[in-house]
C-alpha cells in the first residue's frame, strides 16, 4: 500500500523541485501562491472517484420506518444512492423500491392517514434525502444501497482507500496538475498521456468479478462450457 509520503517524494521528484516549492499542504499557501502537494493528490484522488465504482465506496444501512412520517435522511457521508428494498412484515422477504420523479410523486402523495400504507416508491430529495410514498402506516425496516465520500488524503489518512494498482494513477494525476500550476507544458503533456494511459488499460474489482464462477474459479483453456467434452 503506498502511504501519502511515497506519492508526496514520487510528485516532487517527477516535478523536479522540493518541498520549498511543493509544500504538504492542502491549499494553495497564500502570498507565495505556491499549491500544496496534497491539494495536487486529492484533486487527482477526486477525479478517480467521482469518474469509477470502486468497492470502497459501497455501503449497506438499514433503518426502521416511523408511523406517519414520510422524509428520511441516510447519511452525512452520502454520495449516490443505489437502491432501497423493504422488508415483509410477515415473510421477511425484501422488495426493491421503485424510484418516483418529482412530478410523480406530487400527483399520487395524499396528505392522511387514510392514505397510508407500505411503502413502494421513493423520491430522492437534497443530500442524503428520501421520502416515502405512501407514507408509513407501520414500523417497517428499510434496507439502503449507497455510495460514500471517501477521505481525502492526509497526515492522518496516509493512503488512497481504493486498490494499490490505482495509487500510481492518483500519482500522475497529481503531477500533471503539479506541472500546469508551475508551467511546465511539456511536462503537462507528458505526465498527461502517462495518467490517460494507465486509467484505460486500469481495471476494477467489479469487472474482474464478472466471470462467470460455475467454474469454481477454474478456466480450462479451450475448454466452452457449452460444447460436449
């Protein structure tokens, strides 16, 4: 695992210049105006995350609904929401929740208590926010699908929380952003290909879980499972 000090001497050194003129800070350091490595690495950590499904930022929650009350809030640390499921009071068995626009979810929302019921659509709303639709009439548990904000990188969250083969990425996407901020144009270019590059040819851990497992993990090459021995 590459910690923050590697990827702090691996920029400087690709950058040609210290730690005078690339401080570790997280800012660009007022009156000198000289940006702070870490600055330079979360930007490019941010970009990785905002553009990738890393596993890292999948989470499962579960809350129980209120009698009568229809708004919800998930998470501080909320980024995407993927699905809601309720649970069966009786069977125990989970539903998926459809998601409602806005639009939809104003025309069929009743504002009593007649109206209520297990719930079956939702509606995204601000950060973090959900509202039910029908409102609950009893205590049901809802299962909650969602992506957090990872930590930004720091003295204290010493390394990117997403696979070590993409730590090279964050690496040189620092280091052509180093390089426009000083005005090195042909180093921009250059560490600019390097880090295009390696996010084509990078792979996740969701895509290598795509192969089928009725093999066990096994290939036998030359070998289709669909062709007779």
């Amino acid at each position: 695992m590459t910690d923050i000090s590697t990827l702090r001497v691996e920029v400087r050194s690709l950058l040609g210049v210290d730690d005078t003129d690339l401080p570790n800070d997280t800012v660009i350091t007022p009156g000198s105006e000289k940006i702070g490595c870490d600055l330079l690495l979360n930007q490019s950590y941010w970009e990785l995350l905002d553009k990738f499904q890393f596993r890292e930022k999948e989470r499962t929650a579960t809350f129980p609904t209120v009698v009568g009350t229809r708004f919800y809030k998930i998470s501080s640390s909320f980024e995407a929401l993927q699905q809601l499921s309720i649970e069966d009071l009786d069977s125990a068995q989970h539903t998926p929740l459809e998601r409602a626009t806005q639009y939809e979810y104003e025309s069929i929302f009743e504002n009593t208590t007649d109206a209520r019921g297990k719930p079956s659509k939702y509606l995204r709303e601000g950060l973090g926010g959900i509202r039910l639709w029908p409102t609950p009439d009893k205590v049901y548990i809802i299962t909650v699908k969602y992506w957090i904000e990872l930590t930004d990188l720091s003295s204290t969250n010493i390394s990117p929380e997403i696979p070590r083969s993409w730590h090279e990425i964050v690496k040189f996407g620092a280091a052509w952003r180093g390089a426009a901020h000083l005005g090195d144009y042909a180093k921009v270019q250059m560490f600019g290909i390097i880090h295009n590059n390696l996010m084509k040819s990078a792979t996740l851990p969701a895509a290598k879980e795509e192969q089928d497992t009725h093999t066990g993990g096994v290939e036998v090459l030359g070998y289709n499972p669909g062709e007779a021995l």
